[in-house]
C-alpha cells in the first residue's frame, strides 16, 4: 500500500519581518514630523530648512510652500493650504484616492495593474 504524501505547512518566522519593521519605523517617523510641525508654525520659528533653488534663483519651485502648507492642514485651513502650495495640496488629495482604491482592490481580492507591491 503507497504512503500519501503529506503537504508540508509553511514555515512561521517568529520574528517579525524586516519590512514591518521598516513600515513601523515610517509610521513613527511621519507621526513624529507632523507633531513637530502642528507645534511649530514655519513661518515664525527659523530651524526649518530653506528653501536652496529659492535662495539662489529668487524662483519659487515647486516645493516651495508644502511645509506652511501641511501646517495649515493639520490646523484644517484648506483654502490657506492651497494658497501656500496648490499643486502640493492636489497632490495629496490625487495620492489619498490612489490608496483608497488600492485598498478596495486588495479588499475585493482583484488584482492590482501596474503595481509591484505582492499580495
């Protein structure tokens, strides 16, 4: 009488992986900067960086305004966001309904086109 084979489980790593560890890391670190940022308004305190094309050229680039921009969102004042930096603001805004819809893709078990990040 043959024996059946038997599969064999996956292995589980005891250790979280290094990955997480790095997500966590981001997560901390982006919590930190916007805690940094809602207590210290850019525009009165002087230890935020300057802005080098600026400097040099007198030219606003384009992210020229996004910190006194993402101050005035976490204070929720939209309209003076988007007069600091609108193209930042929109931007923003087009990469939030990105991740919602990533997220519904990955939540309905469809294939995500175009992204290399595995399931």
């Amino acid at each position: 009488m043959p024996a059946q084979l038997q599969p064999v489980p996956p292995k589980l790593s005891a250790r979280p992986s290094l990955a997480l560890f790095g997500a966590g890391v981001l997560v901390f670190a982006g919590i930190a900067g916007a805690a940094v940022l809602f207590f210290f308004d850019p525009t009165k305190n002087g230890f935020y960086p300057i802005c080098q094309f600026h400097q040099l050229t007198g030219l606003y680039c384009p992210g020229c305004g996004a910190t006194r921009a993402t101050y005035q969102l976490l204070h929720g004042n939209f309209l003076a966001a988007l007069h600091d930096n609108a193209l930042y603001v929109l931007a923003l805004v087009a990469l939030a309904l990105r991740g919602i819809w990533y997220l519904k893709q990955k939540m309905n078990h469809r294939p995500v086109r175009g992204s290399n990040i595995p399931a």
